[in-house]
C-alpha cells in the first residue's frame, strides 16, 4: 500500500514497477487517510520523508 498526496508520483511509482499497486491518494500524516489505507490492519510501517 503506498500513501502519496501526489497522484502523479503515485502513477510514476506504478510505471516504474511495472505492476499495479494498492495505493491511496491522500496527506499520510492525516488519521483518515490512513484509516482510508487499511492501517489499522497493518502489520508493519514503512516511511520515506522526501527532501
């Protein structure tokens, strides 16, 4: 499951591994978007702050 606010980096994501993706289009730091992505499910979390 990825987690981007950009629709297009997600698109790129996608392209680039050549296979589709579960993914939410949304701000990762708000609770409902995260809720939106199946967190409460999750078993673990991985994060990548762009700069």
């Amino acid at each position: 499951m990825v987690v981007d606010a950009s629709a297009e980096a997600i698109e790129l994501l996608i392209t680039a591994a050549g296979e589709e993706i579960p993914y939410v289009v949304g701000d990762a730091t708000e609770e409902e978007t995260l809720i939106s992505a199946g967190i409460k499910k999750a078993r673990t979390l991985h994060y990548h702050l762009a700069g």
